[in-house]
C-alpha cells in the first residue's frame, strides 16, 4: 500500500483548492460576459458566492492568502494571475 507523508497530501489539497478557485474565477467571467443565464447558471454562481468566497478577490486582491498557497504548491503566483487576466481579456477565461 502506498503511504502519502502528510506534506505532499497537504501539498495535493492546497493545490485543489487553488484549481477551485481559478475554475470559479473562470465560471464568474465566463457568465459575467454573457447576457441572460439560465436557471443553472444563476444557481452556480450563488454557490460560488453563498459559500463566502469570491474567487475574483482572492485571486487578485490584496490579501497574501493566494500567494501563499501559490508558493506552497510550487506555483509563481504573478504567473498564475498573468495568465488568468491573459485569458479573461482574449475571451478564453475557460
């Protein structure tokens, strides 16, 4: 059997939370663009927002929390959000 140590399972999980967050962000421009959404677009982006989270700020404010993790993760967070703005500008945000 295959034994994770806890700092590679910690790694995985940080990591999973930042794909959340960038998939969110994507989901939130994406519909953001769009004019009328449908029922289940409505009810994804209150569960985005209802779970007190708001991809968009985490990503791009100033709270280190992103970068942090970024770090953690072995990401360079400047990239990250470089490529996320390069994305929602050319229309391709997922």
């Amino acid at each position: 059997m295959l034994e994770l140590n806890a700092d590679y399972a910690e790694r995985l999980l940080w990591a999973a939370v930042i794909k959340r967050a960038i998939d969110d962000y994507r989901t939130v421009i994406r519909y953001r663009s769009q004019g009328d959404l449908s029922k289940a677009e409505e009810q994804r982006l209150l569960k985005i927002y209802n779970h007190g989270s708001d991809p968009e700020k985490w990503i791009f404010g100033n709270d280190s929390g992103f970068e942090d993790i970024c770090r953690y993760v072995g990401l360079n967070p400047d990239h990250a959000r470089a490529n996320l703005r390069r994305q929602s500008t050319a229309g391709d945000a997922y």
